[in-house]
C-alpha cells in the first residue's frame, strides 16, 4: 500500500507522522472520506470544497490548491491500482510544540490513504439495523460546529461507545436543544405521509455528500423533501428512517429506541432511494484511469 504523505508516495510502514503533530496532541486538523466506485471518485469536488471550507474555518491554509489536491488524491488511489474504495484524506495542523498555539505549526501535514471500509455488518443493508438515541447531545454549533469535519471526533466517538455497550450498531444523536440531529458518521432521513424528511445542517450536522445526493434524487423522482427540525416523536412515529454517509452509503433503520419504525421492514421510498443511489455512484465523477 502507498499512502501520501506531504507531497511523497511512501509504503504503510513508512508513513509516519511526528508525535509533536497537533492533528495528535489536539485533534487539530480536518479530514474527508471519500469513495471510488468501478474507478471513478464520487462527488472529489464537493469532498475537496468541504475540507477547504473547514480549514478556513478553523484558519489552516493548506498549503495546495484544491486542483493539486483533487490530482493528489486521484494518484493515490492510481498507485494503488484501486477501482473500489474507500478514500481518507487528513489535513492537520502540523508539527508544533506542546502548547496548542497553532502559530507553532509552521506546515500543516497531509496524508491521503486509499483503502476499504465496512461500517456496518452487509446484512443490515437488506433487513435494516436496529438504533438507539444517546444522552449524549451532538455538540453544539456554539461550541464546535459539526458542518466542520475536523479530527475532533471524541463526541462521536463517546455516542458510539455508548451504542456499543448497548449491543446496537448505530446512536443518534439530538442537538442541544432536543431535536434529532444526525448519527456518529451517518446523516438521518424519515419518510412520512410520502414527504422525504431531514434535519437542517446548520441546526447540529454535517453537510453530508450522500446526504445532497439523496435529496437530489429523491426531487428527481419526485418525492418532496423537507429540510426542517423534528422530534423524537416524529422519529418514532415515521413511516421509514434511513441514514446516509460516505462510508455507510445508504442504510436502513427499522426500530429506534425499541420503536418498530414503518411496518419493521425498509419502506418502498427508502428501498427506490437506496437503489437508485447504487446506479450514479460510478457514472458520473473524477476518473481515476483513462
Ligand atoms: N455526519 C457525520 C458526523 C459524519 O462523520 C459523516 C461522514 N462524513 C456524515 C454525517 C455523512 O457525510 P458524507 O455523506 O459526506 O460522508
């Protein structure tokens, strides 16, 4: 496996970062995952906005063009001899000293790795998976924004050791002020009375890719989709749930919180999304082979 790093292709056990790297000392840093499908990356342009929107964000200037980094992360998965995977990009803040003080980090470190990824177990997809809320709260935009994909993932992480410890595959969160947010790596949908329903980004959510992709779609066939905030009683009394993100794709939900959701099977508007997602993932997008 050749991974980049900084501007080199170095085999896996020479890819190493320094301990003084703030993305390590401090989660400092933002990343993307990014997939290619039958030798074609998905939405490169979206996923390269988005980490270049965060890092302005957070006041990290990468030090290569959005161009240089698209052509970096579609060598890397060419190295690779890829057709299918799963892409993850990390741009952190550097080597620095022990203090957080970012004026520390004179240049920011940039790996680009181009493996696989399985979220969840393949059965799931077919049957459903079953989820659970957490106490946990999504954090809070006043705090750290979750539209920034940064490498400050611990409270994802705490609600995904809390569905763990609970035996489910999935916890979703609810933002700050109780209204359904998103999941630890996944955005949320419900279907009801026919009406494609999300969660507005800007409440406590990633501006998830799969998540555009889906609204697009599903407005191609005509479904009508909503962008607004709702509770747990809507989760609960929904006709379909389905969670969408770059490394679960689409998957659907069956019972939340020990609520069977629908009839307990994946609904028709959720199977005609899921279905019509896996036929664009690899016609249009980022070549990676002439
Ligand atoms: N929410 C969170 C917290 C995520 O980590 C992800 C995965 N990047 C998503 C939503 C889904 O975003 P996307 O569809 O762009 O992968």
């Amino acid at each position: 496996m050749k991974i980049y790093l900084n501007g080199e292709f170095v085999d896996k056990q020479d890819a190493k970062v320094s301990v003084f790297d703030h993305g390590y000392l401090y989660g400092d840093g933002v990343f993307e995952g990014i997939r290619a499908y039958n030798g074609v990356i998905f939405r490169l342009d979206e996923h390269i906005d988005r980490l270049y929107y965060g890092a302005k964000a957070i006041m990290l200037d990468i030090p290569l063009s959005k161009e240089e980094m698209k052509a970096a992360v579609v060598e890397t998965v060419r190295r690779n001899n890829l057709y299918d995977a799963y892409i993850r990009l990390v741009v952190s803040r550097g080597e620095g000293d022990l203090g957080l003080d970012p004026r520390k980090c004179p240049r920011p470190t940039i790996v680009i790795i181009a493996d696989s990824i399985q979220l969840y177990p393949k059965e799931l997809y077919e049957k459903g998976m079953k989820a659970m809320t957490t106490y946990m709260r999504r954090n809070s935009p006043a705090a750290l924004d979750p539209q920034i994909k940064s490498l400050n993932y611990l409270n994802n992480i705490l609600a995904k050791l809390e569905a763990n410890r609970c035996g489910y595959a999935e916890a979703i969160f609810l933002n700050d002020r109780g209204y359904v947010a998103e999941c630890t790596g996944d955005n949320i949908f419900i279907v009801k009375d026919g009406v494609l329903i999300t969660p507005p980004v800007t409440i406590a959510a990633l501006g998830g890719i799969t998540r555009k992709t889906v609204i697009e779609i599903a407005e191609q066939i005509g479904i009508k989709v909503e962008e607004r905030e709702f509770t747990l009683y809507n989760l609960y009394n929904a006709d379909e749930c389905f969670l969408t993100g770059t490394a679960a794709e689409a998957i659907p939900v069956v019972e939340i919180d020990g609520r069977v959701i629908g009839d307990g099977k994946p609904g028709p508007i959720t199977k005609k999304i899921l279905q019509e997602f896996a036929e664009i993932v690899d016609k249009k997008g980022t070549k990676v082979y002439e």
